[in-house]
C-alpha cells in the first residue's frame, strides 16, 4: 500500500514562470523531461500496490494527473484540482489527455482542459473526478479508514484486481502519450506561448495572435 501527499500547502501545483522560460528559451531542456512524464505514468498505471492519493493541496497539470493516476484520491475540501495547460500556451500532453476523459467522459474533460479551470475539491468529487473531499481535521481518518480497509483484504487479490482494471488504462496511455508529448513538444514553441508566459509575469492580459 502507497500513500501519496504533497510536502507543505500544495499536493504539487506544476511549473513555475522561470521554468517555462528556460524551456522556451531552450527547447532541448523541455524535450529532456518528456521521457520522465512516460514514466510516471506508466510507472502509476504498472505499479501493483495500491495507491492512496492524500491530496492535501493544490494539484495543477502533471501535480493533478499524478493525482488522477492514483487509485483512490481523498481530497483536502479546501483543495484544488485542474490541468491549466492550456492557459500557458500548452497541451495537456503529460497525462491529462489521458486520464481525464476516463473519470468524467469527454464532454466534461474537453471542457476542463480546454478552458483550463481549477476545481474545487467538493465539484471534482460531485463530478466524479476524486472520490471524497473532507475538513482539513478529517484527512487523515479518512485515509487511514481507507488504507485499513484494503490492508483488510488478501495481498494479491487486491494487487491484481488493480492490475487487471489498469490494464485499459495502460492501453490506452500507450496510445495517447507519444503523441499528447509530441503536440506539447510543437505548443513549447508557439509565439502564443512565449505570451502566455509575458503575460503572467508582467500581469496583464495576453495579447494572443493564434501563431
């Protein structure tokens, strides 16, 4: 059994401006961390134990897949959980083209990666995207109640049930990945994106020309 937190306020909430800088500024440096987004994935989606996702804060892009990639997501209720890849001129290349539409369907999915909104913990279970959010005092119960119920059931029934339902997720990350990364590789490059990054550093509204 796994349980998975964030250190401090946040669960883990994506990349900061000099970041995305550095990779605009090199594009070699973005197409290097490519190879690391497959593997968590894939690395979520193979792993035989089960995981808990404790998310005790803020989960944005990659933070909120890891998130959505774990098997039980219990949810601070003053969290908040979105892919907002596309609001830095980005493609949800790193697993939220993955995993989204397999927890709300496509129509809900397209709509929060497309306009790249946060959701608060309370909407994302009524949504059926994570399956609890609870007080800040109740986290902890409510994992370990959880934990103690799975830890309740024979070792290998519970890892290969998992393994057996994973199997058309795993399928399907295959599928999607490769070119999710590759279109995220072409957005990196796109005058729109440099923008998006000018934009929220000089904080003002972006000035986009679809280039």
């Amino acid at each position: 059994m796994i349980v998975l937190t964030g250190a401090g306020r946040a669960f883990c909430a994506g990349g900061d401006m000099d970041w995305f800088q550095e990779m605009i500024d090199d594009p070699s440096k973005f197409r290097g961390i490519t190879t690391d987004a497959k593997r968590i994935v894939n690395g979520l989606l193979e792993m035989e134990k089960p995981i808990i996702c404790r998310l005790n804060g803020a989960a944005a892009g990659l933070g909120a897949s890891i998130a959505l990639l774990c098997d039980i997501i219990i949810a601070d209720e003053r969290a908040l959980i979105g892919d907002p890849h596309v609001k830095v001129g980005l493609v949800a290349g790193d697993g939220g083209a993955v995993i989204w539409p397999q927890l709300i369907g496509f129509a809900r999915a397209k709509e929060m990666l497309l306009t790249g909104d946060m959701l608060r913990a309370s909407e994302a279970v009524t949504m059926g995207l994570i399956n609890y959010a609870v007080p800040t005092e109740e986290l902890d119960a409510k994992v370990d109640e959880l934990v103690g119920k799975i830890l309740a059931n024979p070792r290998w029934a519970v890892r290969w049930t998992k393994t057996a339902v994973n199997l058309v997720l795993r399928d399907i990350a295959n599928k999607v990945m490769e070119p999710a990364i590759a279109y995220e590789i072409a957005s990196n490059m796109t005058s729109d994106r440099q923008e998006a990054v000018t934009a929220f550093v000089e904080k003002r509204a972006p000035n986009y020309t679809g280039e």
